[in-house]
C-alpha cells in the first residue's frame, strides 16, 4: 500500500453543483471530526511507506489554524518515502499566508486549487465567489513560498456558457501557470441545488466543442494531456489520481471516503453520526472479473491506454483471451500502438461508450 486519501467534508458554503461528502464548517464537530479521523487511521494504517498523500473533501483549507495544525499532525504519523508526493485542496480565499505556511512545514508538496471560472455569469450559477486579482496575487504568494507544483481545476458546460467565456476562462487559468489543469464539464447530479432547481446540461455538441477547444489549447501551451480530463506539464501529472487509474490499492480515510485494500473495495458511511459511532465500511471482495473490468475501465482513461505485456504479466494470460477488441480496432475506435491499446484521441470524448463496447465483447475462458 502505497497511497492513501484523507476526506476533510467541511466546506464555508456549499456549491450549488457539489455532490461530494460535505456539510456546513462546525467547530466543535470539526474537532471531534479529527479525533475520529485519528482513531481510524490507526485502526487501519499498516505502517507502509506511503509515495502519495492527498487531503481532498470538501474544503481542507477552511479549517482554522489550530484545526489545520491537528490534520497535518495526524497526517505526520504516516511514514513517506523520499520522493513523495503530498497534495491539499484549497479555495483561494480560505488559503491564508499563515495557513501556507504550515502546510510547508508539513511537507505538503502540491497544492490542488478550485478556480472553476472567473466569469461573474458562471460563477454565479455555481455558487461561487472569486476575484481575478486575488487569484493573481495568491498563484504568486504560493510559488513564492517555494510550492513549485500547483493544480487548477477548471469547470465547463456551464449552463449559458458560451465558447467566449470559455476562451476567457482558459487564458486565466493559462496565465497563472499552473503546474497541472484538471478541467470538469459540469454534470448536474442529484441533491445539489442545480438539480433541485431544474437546471439542465447545455447541449452535447456544444459540450464537445467546449471539450476539443480546451484540449487543442492546453496543448498548445505545453500541457501534456495524459488522462481524459488532465493536462500537466513536464513531470507534473498528479501521480495520485494515476494510482486510481492504473487500478493499484489505496487507502482511504474519513468520512464518505474509499478504499482499494487487499482485494476489497470499500467505502465509508456518508453520516457523520455513523462516523462518530464507528459503524463505517462496506466492503466488497472483488472477484478478478471484477478486478479486470476496473482495469480496462480505468486504465483506457489514460492517453497511453493499457499495456498488454504488463497486463499478461498482472493476469497470466493475454488481453485477447478475455476481452475480442479486434472488431473496436476495426472500426478505428482503440488503437493498437507500440504494445498499449488505447481509445484513439479524437474519440475520447465518447469513450465511456468504447469502454462499453470493448466489455461487452467478453470472451468465455
């Protein structure tokens, strides 16, 4: 086990599209919140060397300071390997100087930051609050303080949003320049206030346009698109989220979070009163169909696909002898390219039908 993911589910004010684990902050609840983190971290930590760390919710960085201090004081009892990777989540307004400052002395490597849009339109549909000037001048006050791997997430097909304002939300993001871009078409899920308020999605082909302007653009400038929706410059993809994407175990801890542990998936209760009782796992045994499908599933996420040496090597028998992919070959869908099968580019954006068809073919062994 080399990874592990802390949830933190407290957020200042809830985002009308967010359907993550979060509730309003609390402070006495955020503090027995840590307490309850610590005693599950040391119920199940095997005392690994860990190569990534990554507090997500939520809003990490809405925690006080003294909040903040006990997070990363029980994150510091997980022992690293020398060239780890340590990310926290952040807004901009809730990332103070003093705030940053811990997190450095922490280890924290890699801060991950929700931009989303700077158009006022846009942001008021996602509930959201951010200035382009204090963006600026917080981009710049955390390089300055040595932080050299910053993410920004960008957000797209938000509703009434026009290829303009898009444009205008790249070149943003572009000028801050910003080590890693993870970029989101909005999906209007279930119990947010979008939902609940009848928003709709844009239209498909216009969140298509919207789609290959940010890939051609990101490109452009020298981000390296490696995973559907992530672009990262030189040396800089998330190598986090790329254990979640090359199917290798993780730990997950804290409320509504998941796990990826000695064959079982589990994930964690959603209440926080279950939480606080310590009724918290459901679990999973997957069989090694099971185990397979979350391979092709989310490795073919990945630019460079699935090798079929390592996959033979994994599973003792060839990718052809489970799954017939030559018909998706046929039809120029997955490409067949120095021993990776992978989902050719210009179809990426349809590649959740792909990975459909290619499970579909499921040969009988």
């Amino acid at each position: 086990m080399k990874h592990c993911y802390i949830h933190i589910p407290f957020c200042e004010k809830i985002c009308s599209y967010c359907d993550f684990c979060k509730m309003f902050y609390n402070p006495k609840l955020c503090k027995e919140y840590l307490n309850d983190l610590e005693k599950e971290i040391k119920k199940y930590y095997q005392n690994e060397e860990l190569e990534t760390i990554y507090i997500g919710g939520g809003t990490p960085s809405c925690l006080n300071i003294e909040e903040l201090e006990s997070l990363l004081r029980i994150v510091n009892q997980f022992k690293k390997s020398t060239n780890y990777e340590y990310t926290i989540e952040g807004n901009i307004e809730s990332l103070t100087h003093e705030k940053l400052i811990l997190m450095k002395k922490y280890g924290i490597n890699r801060i991950s930051i929700g931009i989303e849009s700077i158009d006022s339109n846009n942001l008021k549909v996602l509930g959201r609050s951010i200035q382009k000037q204090e963006c600026i001048k917080k981009i710049q006050e955390i390089r300055n303080l040595g932080f050299d791997n910053i993410n920004l997430d960008l957000m797209y097909a938000i509703p009434k949003e026009n290829i303009e304002t898009l444009k205008q939300d790249l070149d943003f993001i572009i000028s801050l320049k910003p080590d890693h871009i993870s970029t989101y078409s909005l999906i209007i899920e279930d119990h947010t206030m979008l939902k609940i308020n009848h928003i709709k999605n844009i239209e498909e082909d216009l969140d298509y346009e919207m789609y290959q302007i940010i890939c051609n653009t990101l490109k452009k400038h020298g981000y390296n698109h490696y995973e559907i929706s992530n672009f990262a410059k030189e040396g800089k993809q998330s190598r986090h989220n790329l254990c979640y994407w090359n199917n290798k175990e993780y730990y997950g801890f804290g409320l509504g979070a998941s796990s990826y542990r000695n064959g079982f998936r589990m994930t964690n209760t959603r209440s926080i009163t279950n939480y606080r009782k310590g009724i918290q796992i459901e679990k999973e045994k997957l069989t090694e169909e099971e185990i397979i499908e979350y391979e092709i599933i989310l490795k073919l996420r990945l630019i460079e696909g699935i090798s079929l040496k390592e996959f033979e090597e994994k599973y003792k028998r060839p990718f052809n002898d489970y799954y017939d992919y030559g018909p998706l070959l046929k039809e120029k869908v997955l490409i067949l390219e120095d021993d990776y099968l992978k989902i050719a580019e210009e179809k990426l954006y349809v590649s959740n039908e792909i990975i459909v068809k290619l499970l579909q073919n499921k040969k009988e062994l």
